[in-house]
C-alpha cells in the first residue's frame, strides 16, 4: 500500500460509490475542490486507488482557532474496509496540515464512523444533526 497526492477528480469514482450511491457522478465534485490550499489523498494497492480522502482549508465558526482544515469526502471501497488505509491517508495528511501552518481538522463525520474518527484522536463537539439525503452526523475534530 501506498500513499500518494491525487487530483479532485480521482476521488469522484470512489466518492460516488461510497458516499453518493445512485446520485450522478456531478454530485462529487465539492466545492473548493480546485482551490489552491486544497490537497486530496489517495491509498493504492497493487497500484489501484482504493481509498481517498480530501483536505480543504477552510473555518468552522465553531472553533476559534484561527487557520483550519476541514477533512471531507473520506472513503474505501468496500473491499479494502478497515485495513487501515484511511488511518495511513490521516497520517500522511497531519504533517501537510501542519506545514499550511494549521492545528485543527474538523470534519462532519457520518454517525457510523464517528467510531472511527475517535479512535484516531477525533473528538465530537456538540449534538448530532442530519445532512439532508445522507444522514445523521457529528461535528469532530482533532488538534495536529
């Protein structure tokens, strides 16, 4: 497995597979995809992308700190489900946060993976809320 920077449009396939089911593959192009600050991960095996992830710099009101990244669109295929590669895409992203002079992520997690996200240091904040045509989530976040 191995770790690597992507382009937006890498992720679309996975996005749509795994987070917008039946939606068209439109639906997965994120705004601030493009902009310059943004960065997005990708875990290969065997060369294929398997797993993505994409970091924007952008604030949350929530918190007070004053540079931010939100972590968005995270996903594997189904196949490559909890093997650690989006542990290893979180690890790669961390040193990169911090080098764009930022010590928070935050991101809206789904409720199923709020698990997940705290078991790599992620901390919700506030109660739960629901994401029209997705589903219940919580704010997290993490200092890096």
């Amino acid at each position: 497995m191995k770790v690597l920077r992507i382009n937006a449009s890498d992720t679309y396939e996975i996005r749509n597979q795994m987070l917008r089911p039946g939606l068209p593959i439109e639906s997965c192009h994120f705004e601030r995809d493009e902009e310059e600050q943004t960065f997005h991960l990708g875990a290969f095996v065997d060369n294929k992308l398997v797993s993505v992830a994409s970091f924007y710099f952008e604030k949350n009101g929530t918190f007070d700190d004053p540079y931010q990244y939100r972590l968005r669109g995270m996903a594997t295929l189904p196949d490559h489900q909890k093997k650690g590669l989006s542990r290893e895409l979180l690890k790669m992203a961390f040193p990169i946060i911090k080098q764009n002079m930022c010590s928070l992520l935050w991101c809206n997690a789904r409720e199923k993976a709020t698990g997940f996200y705290q078991t790599v240091g992620f901390e919700k904040i506030g109660e739960e809320f629901d994401i029209q045509d997705i589903g219940p989530h919580y704010l997290m976040f993490k200092r890096v």
